[in-house]
C-alpha cells in the first residue's frame, strides 16, 4: 500500500468523522429548537413530547412534519390577542347610549343634540352634573331645593326623625331652634338643643 493511498483513507476518514459530527450536533440542535419552539406555542406536556420525538427519530423529514404542524400563533401573541379583545369590548360596554334615541353621548352632556332628552341637571350649589335620579349632590352634600332629610344614620343604623323634622338648608342657617346640628361623614345628627327637651310629667307621690 502506497503513501497515497494511506493519505487518502485518512483524509478519507477525517472527512466522515467530522460530516458525522455535524450531522450529530444538527440533529440535537433541531430537537432543542424544537423544544423551545413548541413550548412557546403550547402548554400540553404530550404535544411538547410528541414533537421534539418526532425530530429526534425521523430528523429532517420531522422536522418537516412539525413546521406544519405546530400551532400558527405563540401563546405570548394570542394573550396579546386576547388582552385586544377584552380591551375593545370594555370600550364597546363603557359607551353612553341616551334613553332616547340610543345613540352615543358624551358623560358631560346636559341634554342629547339628537332628541333633546334632558340627561343631567346641575347642583344648585356647586354646578356639578348629577344623575337625574339623584337628591343629593355627591360632591358638596347640598340637598335639591324641597328635599327634606326624612332620617339620619346614627351608630350605623337607621333611626326615623320627627314628622316635622328641619331640613338642611335649616340646619345650615340655624333657623331652626329646637334641634342644634352635627355633621358626621354620611350625614347630619340632629341633636336637641338644650332646654327644649319635653318635659315628664311629674309622678304624684304615693298615696295622693
């Protein structure tokens, strides 16, 4: 055997040892591809399983298989899809329809351009918009004119006032004289004024 010859067999061999490699680290690399491909696109164990199986024994040809078979969309881009959605029909259920004509309105509208329906009203106080069924103004606690305090909380229940109990507008100026006034964060106590208590009737002693 020539000198030739034996070179040859050895480049030969070195050739085919080093495809061997590549073909190797190709055939784990595209099942470690695979696994990160597949993990971001499904949340099945088995799915996962199945397609990195499906790399290692077929290799190309599976490799093949999975790209058309794998789920179109990342789970990151169909939770982005989703978050869209809700986020459109959250828009879609925050729209201000008018009782009359059902058509879109702005919340600081007084009365709809389209049918005149009267939509809000005014504090006489403070100008802020309020609901209609509303008689009293959230934001400076001022009854509409007429409205009477028809009970008070005290001590977290609800305890009925006099028939002919003083409204606030009363309270506040001080025109009434039986009941003094005191303001607790939800709503005015009525406290009796010094000497107008009712007076008891005296008991006759015994044996009169």
């Amino acid at each position: 055997m020539d000198l030739e010859t034996i070179l040859f067999s050895d480049i030969s061999l070195t050739l085919t040892a080093i495809a061997a490699g590549f073909l190797a680290a190709l055939w784990l690399s595209l099942a470690v591809w695979t696994f990160r491909d597949i993990r971001r696109r499904a949340r099945d164990p088995f799915t996962r399983i199945l397609a990195v199986m499906l790399v290692l024994l077929l290799f190309l040809p599976g490799l093949l298989l999975y790209l058309i078979l794998r789920p179109s969309v990342t789970l990151e881009e169909e939770y982005q899809h989703t978050l869209e959605e809700e986020a459109l029909l959250q828009n879609i259920e925050d729209v201000a329809l008018c009782p009359g004509c059902n058509r879109r309105i702005q919340p600081d509208w007084m009365v709809c351009p389209s049918c005149h329906t009267l939509l809000k009203k005014r504090c006489p106080n403070c100008s802020e918009l309020m609901e209609l069924p509303w008689n009293l103004c959230p934001y400076c606690a001022t009854p509409l004119p007429g409205v009477r305090l028809e009970n008070t909380t005290r001590g977290g229940e609800l305890t009925d006032l006099p028939e002919e109990s003083p409204t606030v507008s009363e309270i506040e100026t001080g025109e009434t004289e039986q009941y003094a006034a005191t303001e607790t964060d939800d709503d005015w106590i009525l406290i009796p004024r010094a000497g107008t208590e009712d007076p008891q009737p005296e008991t006759p002693p015994p044996g009169s």
